[in-house]
C-alpha cells in the first residue's frame, strides 16, 4: 500500500521514490522504492523492506534549495498510473477526490497541477477559481485582459472565457487594418471577484491619426459565474422612473469628486435611455465612447456615463447596495449575494481604523482575500499586547484601512502567547462544505518564561467558521481534539481531520 511519494531532480536524472506498507493489514514492515528516469523510461533502481519510520503527515511543497523537490505524505493510500503519453504520472488518493499531475517534458522540465493548488502557496487563499493576464497587441492596438483558470467545469469556464475575451476585444474589425492610424492602450481591473459574480473594468486611451487629442475609454464586463453569462445593469435593478429619481436624488456619490454635480445635466429622459441600454455594447470602440455602463465594488453598484472630453469623457457613480429598495431591486438570487456584503458594510461605514500602535502587523501572514460574506478585504495577523503579554489578533479591513471585522479571541490565547513564536500559516477554504470559505491560522505558542521553566515554541491551530450572518464562529471542543491529537502540523493536516467533521455552525 503506497502512501508516501517523493519526486527529485537529481544529479543522477529525475527520481521517484516511493513508500509504504508491504501489507495493508499491518503498519509494519514498510517499504521505500527507487525510480529513476532514463530517456522516457522509468527503472526500478532498489528497493528497501525494514521497520523504517514514515512521516505520518500530509505535505506537499517544493524544496527551493534543490532543482526540484515535491514530497507527499498522507495516512491514506494511493494508486500511482503512468499517463497515457508516457511522460508523467497521475496519482490519486484512493479516500477522497484529490489528484496530483506530474508530467515530464522532454526537455527536462516539469509541470504539477494539482486540482486544489496545494503546490503553488500553502498559506495563500484556496481558490475555486483564479484569473491570468492576457494580452492583444497588433497594430499598434494592445488591449489587455483576464482569462480564468482551474475552474473545474472546463465547459463553462471555455463559456467564460470567450465572452471575456469577446467583451474585451469588441470593435476591433473597425482597426484591423495596419495603416488605420489608430492606436488604443487598455488595461482591467478586477472590481469584484468572488465565486458567484466577477466585475471588470477597463480603461484606457484610443487616439486616431490628426485627431486633436486622445480619448479616454471605459467599458465593463460582469458574470454570473454559476450561469456563465454576462449580467447587464437591468439584470440587477429597475430601470424604471424610481431608479432614475433615486439617482438624481444625490445618493450616488461621483468616483471623481469633481465630476459629483455632472449628473445633475442629464435629464430624467437622458439618464432612463442611456441605462436602459447600460452594458449593450453597438461594436466599436468610437461607439463605446457614447455607452453607458455598470460594475459591481465588494458594497457597491457602480455606474459610468459618457461625458464631453473636457471634462473627461466619461464619468463614474457608486451606490451602496443598501440604499437600493427592495421593490428596485431585479434577480433575488444575484441579490442574496450582494446583499451578505451589504449588512456587513453597512454596520462597518465610517468603523475606525486599525490602531498600529496597539497592534502590530505581521505583513508576511496578511493577505488580500475575497470572502462570502464580505467580499475582497485584506486579512491581517497581528500581534498584541494585553496586560503586557504578547498574543495573536485578526482582523478584516477595508481598502482604507478601517475594521471591518475583528475576529472572535484565537484558542492558543487562552493559556499561551507568543514571545517566541509567531503566526506560521494562514488559509481560506470552505473546510465544512457551506457554500462560505472559513479561516484556517496556524500559530507558534510558548508559556513566556525566558530561563528555567521556559516551554519552547509549539503549534496551535484554530479554524473560524464563517456563518450566513457573515460572522466568524470558534468551536472550543473541536479545537482542543484538532490540538490535543496533534493534527495541528500543517494547513494541510488540519483540512484533512476537519474535513471528515460533521460541522454545522447555522
């Protein structure tokens, strides 16, 4: 019975060494067997049979001190399939549904993928999804913009795709030729991301031959990621008589604070056409130029309308979601998203800043994240100083740098804190299957004592379980067996013993 695996590139080529029970009946004896490639075929170099130790937790990461070195550990079993081209394996864990790929190029060079990314960051965000930069440059036009990958359902994220490469690239047929003249520069960025919806925005400039000056481009792309189809402003709300006096009302707020009052030149009839038609692109980059469009922030409906140059030629307006009423409001179902971020916005507007003279941030285990019930914010680790002892704090903050959320007291604060050790590693995955990623942390605890009686630097970890009021939840219990058992090693160990958990925090 496999269970260990290691993949090295070596002086001697590229090893596989492989570990295990001789009988899966009995712990002992086990084995460890060399591999090696050669050319595009793998020998059997040794094998070892003893009462070896084997690590019994799971890891995978790369060695950056060698060419090349992926390690696996786990307690269960694996099956091991060479792929069908014969450069690379497949290997499976037989108790759930995780796999790696490895594949060997014949240049020497190897890809991994793994379905849940474990390779790539183990203390970054777990993704279902994640997006990468592509570029369209041909004569003298470079539009630049984001593509999705590892979405597990491969129909729908080539859906996705297309429409954001259609959407970005739209109009192009009008500059195909190199001697048009024209020269356009547009760049995106990702207003919200999260599992069910994705906003993005471009700008940019487009400048025509003895032309007088340069246009400012805007233009916006939103998804229904479940649907995998574009979502357009009249999706969202009414694009009737009291959205228009909604708007006209002075609720909205301009991007550009000098473009505020701009809105006030639209007539009621103006603005009722232009976002009647929001998002209804007519095919080229001249005619976006006239368009209006929407986008979507972590708490806020935005809007832009086209303006004269001088002033910009386009203009941008949010909205808070919580100031749209209810009877407005279009698609109850994209709604009950948006509206897990409103709740909490709403009671955080105006929250104070996070007092860095109290708390001190540890900048290597504070990440930019995108969560359910909040959309994206920046968690922080940071250490502080109650009656004088050093211990664990998190929070949620806003762009601004304002608390969103401070999180309920981490477990290794109870009877310990941090004079020696430190925040070790820090995950967001939906570990109890609810729909709503969860917070995994990681610590080194020590009892403070400097001298005899000193206990050096340990691990404890703690998972807050996000709930549907968008708070976090610690479950005592569970976290003293997670801790007690020693399944507390790695991001990895921890996912694994929860994840067989019944957990249930609603």
């Amino acid at each position: 019975m496999t269970t260990d695996f290691v993949v090295r590139d070596s002086d001697q080529g590229i090893q596989l060494c492989l570990g295990g029970h001789v009988s899966i009946y009995y712990p002992d004896p086990v084995f460890v067997d060399l591999w090696e490639l050669s050319g595009q075929k793998w020998t059997q170099k040794s094998i070892d049979v003893g009462k070896m130790k084997l690590p019994d937790a799971w890891e995978l990461n790369k060695d950056t001190n060698e060419p090349i070195i992926i390690e696996n550990r786990q307690h269960d079993s694996m099956s091991i399939e060479v792929l069908d081209h014969g450069d690379g394996f497949l290997i499976n864990s037989d108790f759930s549904e995780q796999n790696l790929i490895i594949e060997f190029s014949k240049s020497g060079e190897v890809r991994i993928d793994s379905e849940y990314s474990i390779a790539s960051n183990t203390h970054g965000e777990l993704q279902s999804y994640e997006l990468t930069r592509e570029k369209y440059s041909k004569n003298g036009i470079v539009i630049k913009y984001p593509q999705i990958t590892k979405l597990k359902d491969i129909a729908k994220q080539k859906s996705l795709n297309q429409i954001l490469k259609t959407e970005a690239l739209g109009g192009l047929n009008d500059y195909a030729d190199s001697n048009s003249g024209v020269h356009v520069e547009i760049d995106y960025e990702i207003k919200r991301q999260s599992e069910r919806l994705l906003s993005v925005q471009y700008t940019g400039i487009r400048y025509v031959k003895d032309a007088a000056y340069p246009t400012h481009m805007f233009y916006t792309t939103n998804l229904d990621m479940k649907q995998a189809s574009r979502i357009r402003l009249r999706d969202l709300v009414k694009v009737e008589k009291p959205f228009i006096e909604l708007i006209k009302s002075g609720k909205i707020t301009a991007v550009q604070p000098e473009q505020q009052g701009l809105i006030g030149d639209f007539t009621k009839d103006d603005l009722m056409q232009l976002l009647a038609n929001a998002d209804v692109t007519k095919g080229s980059l001249a005619e976006v130029e006239m368009e209006s469009f929407s986008y979507l922030t972590n708490d806020s409906l935005g809007m832009s309308v086209p303006m004269a140059h001088v002033v910009g030629d386009h203009a941008e307006y949010e909205i808070h979601f919580a100031q749209i009423p209810e009877n407005i409001r279009q698609n109850k179902e994209l709604w009950s998203e948006l509206s897990s971020v409103e709740d909490q916005s709403v009671s955080t507007v105006g929250g104070e800043k996070l007092d860095t003279d109290q708390y001190e941030i540890e900048e290597s285990q504070s990440f930019q994240t995108t969560l359910e019930g909040f959309g994206k914010v920046r968690f922080v680790s940071t250490y502080g100083y109650p009656e004088g002892f050093r211990k664990f704090f998190f929070f949620l903050l806003d762009d601004q740098e304002h608390i969103l959320y401070p999180f309920p007291n981490f477990y290794g604060n109870r009877e310990w804190v941090a004079r020696y050790g430190g925040v070790e590693a820090v995950a967001f995955k939906d570990v109890n299957k609810d729909g709503l990623k969860d917070v995994i942390i990681i610590a080194d605890v020590d009892n403070g004592i400097h001298g005899p009686g000193r206990v050096d630097e340990f691990p404890i970890a703690d998972i807050y379980f996000q709930k549907t009021n968008k708070t976090f939840t610690t479950i005592p219990a569970l976290d003293e067996t997670l801790n007690d058992q020693g399944h507390n090693q790695t991001i990895q160990d921890v996912v694994q013993y929860v994840s067989k958990q019944r957990i249930n925090v609603n």
